[in-house]
C-alpha cells in the first residue's frame, strides 16, 4: 500500500461511488424529483429521502388499505387510502414543477394530521 492510498492518521481514504449511483436508474429517478443542480450534498441527502419515503409508504399503503378492506373497516381504510392519493399527487406536482416547498409541505401535513384522525 502506498503512502497515496492513506489518509489522515493512516486510515485507507478511497472514494466510493454515490448512494445513488448504487441503485436502479427508476430509483436514481425518483430520488433525484426536485432537487436542483446547485443543492450541496447533504441537501440533496434530505430530499431524496423524503421523495423515497413517500413513495415507499403509498405503495405500502396498498396493503394497509386491502387488509382493512378485507376485514369490513372501511373508515379505518379511507386514512391511508386518503394518504396514498394525496401523496401520489404530491409526487406527481413534484415530478411536473420541481416545487420541492409544495412537496415538503405536503407530506409533513399529512404525516402531522392524518394519525390524529
């Protein structure tokens, strides 16, 4: 091992590629809705995981929404049926617009207000 290959105090200093460059290009995709060329990394970080998470919970919610169905709790259904199309159209205005404020704002409505329903 050269003395190129070290870093501060000995430890190996490698660059290693992206979090983002180790996923799917769909994901690379989504992850990467709203955010702007002239956001610094750790902006970047938080944007692409609010986007994921969002996505991630609507299309879990297909189950949530199903398993209450099933069981004849159409109330308890509409929650996160209700999530689910809120933040599939937030996603959507997100994708058209790159309003990431809007989709911020959003998401943290309903994850504020839709649990106390």
């Amino acid at each position: 091992m050269t003395a190129a290959e070290h870093g501060q105090g000995g430890v190996i200093s490698k660059i290693r590629p992206s979090w983002l460059e180790r996923v799917p290009s769909w994901v690379q995709r989504l992850a990467t809705m709203g955010v702007l060329a002239g956001d610094p990394e750790e902006e970047r970080l938080r944007k692409a995981s609010l986007t994921l998470t969002a996505t991630m919970v609507s299309v879990l919610a297909i189950v949530w929404v199903t398993t209450y169905s099933l069981l004849g709790l159409y109330l308890s259904a509409a929650i996160p049926l209700g999530y689910q199309v809120i933040s599939t159209a937030s996603l959507a205005v997100l994708a058209r617009t790159g309003r990431f404020e809007f989709f911020r704002t959003s998401q943290l409505s309903l994850m504020l207000v839709l649990p106390a329903l």
